[in-house]
C-alpha cells in the first residue's frame, strides 16, 4: 500500500528549457504525490528560470553553467524529501508518467525506479553510446538494462545520499546505476510513454553523443578503479 506520508520532492536540472519547462512543472504540479518541484537553473540564457517559478516551481540558480551532475548535486543539498524524482526539463507534458516510476518506490518494491522509453520517434546516432552504457552496466553489476542512459529516475533519499556526489556531465545516469547496485540497492526499470527532445543524425547530434560517449567511458574507467 502507497505511503501517503512521504515528502516527495520533484528535482529538476534546466539549462535553456524554456521551450518545455512551463508544461514539465505544470504536469508534475497535478501530480497529488509530489510535495515541491525544485528546478536548478544552470545558468540559462533563455527565460527557463523565470518560467519555472511562474508555473510553481522553487528555482535555485547557480552562477555558472556547471552541467547536469553539478546541479543535481547543489539541488540535492537544498531540499528536504523522503523520495526523490530526478526528472529532465524536456519532459513536458509527459512528465505526468513519472507517477508510474514513484508507485514501486513509495510501495517498497525498489530503491530506485528508472524510466523505460519507448522507442525513439527519430533515428539518431547508431546506438554506441547506449551500448557502451549497457555492456558496461552489465559488466560491473550484472544488471540488464534497456534504457541504460534514462535521466528520469525516483528513489529514496538515503539511496540519494548513499550515492552523492553524482558524476559530472553526460555520464551520471551510467554512474548512478553502478553505484547503486553495488551498494545493494534494487534498481526496477518502469515502462513509460515520456517524451523529450531527442537528436537527429545531423552534425549537432553526432557531436552531442560524441561527448556522451566520452563521459560514460569516463565514469566506467572510473567504476573499474574505485570496484
């Protein structure tokens, strides 16, 4: 049964998401579960910050663009929660899915929920980031994934705090999986019908997961070291 006593905490990091940041905060609002929307503006140049707080969100700005994993971890420092929803500010209207990823969580079944897209409207890259993220997920916890690199994920704070600091850049998702499960903690999967932007094959995404890439090496050359 769903513990209703539970503050839960929606904490999203944004650089330039005014597009989508309005809707994401909007849909996450009409979700009963969810106590407070915290959105960490990474420097953005556009109006997310603004957006953010007009809908009903806290805003927290940092000085200087500093990346995902950065913001993650000052948003982190910054609220109090017993669960918390790591969410991305592209959802949209679609984040109201994230109700699917809370449910195991609240009820006990895992530690930690982790969105299962559907699969990708647009072609994109030819799948070696993903599978880099996969073979390396698997290798170090024998956990099979199929969404590898899914940045919307729910857990527990004391998960939360078991596995700070997060890893900067594109590689945090990959470095929460692997932390989490080699601290003994129960990763589920949730199938999900979210949507966000994605990249197509033109030179901007190539050089997008190009730095993808890199970092989710960087964080698995770093999980061999610390293993």
């Amino acid at each position: 049964m769903v513990n209703s006593a539970k503050r839960v905490v929606a904490l999203i990091p944004a650089y330039n998401e005014a597009k989508t940041i309005s809707a994401t905060v909007a849909a996450l609002s009409e979700l009963s579960e969810v106590d407070e929307i915290v959105v960490v503006n990474d420097a953005s140049t556009d109006q997310t910050a603004n957006l953010a707080a007009a809908a009903g969100a806290r805003v927290i700005s940092l000085i200087s663009n500093q990346g995902k994993g950065a913001a993650l971890n000052e948003g982190s420092r910054q609220i109090k929660a017993d669960i918390v929803m790591l969410l991305d500010g592209d959802l949209g209207e679609s984040a109201g899915e994230a109700r699917l990823l809370l449910a195991p969580v609240l009820e006990g079944r895992a530690d930690m929920t982790v969105a299962q897209f559907p699969p990708p409207r647009l072609k994109g890259g030819f799948g070696l980031v993903k599978g880099l993220a996969r073979k390396g997920i698997r290798f170090y916890t024998g956990l099979e994934m199929k969404s590898p690199l899914s940045g919307q994920r729910v857990m527990t704070r004391p998960v939360m705090d078991k596995l700070l600091p997060f890893a900067s850049g594109y590689g945090v998702e990959v470095g929460l999986t692997i932390k989490a499960v080699r601290a003994g903690f129960t990763v589920l999967e949730v199938p999900v019908q979210m949507t966000h932007a994605e990249t197509g094959r033109d030179i901007k995404g190539f050089c997008h997961r190009g730095r993808q890439f890199c970092h989710v090496a960087r964080v698995l050359v770093k999980a061999a070291v610390l293993k």
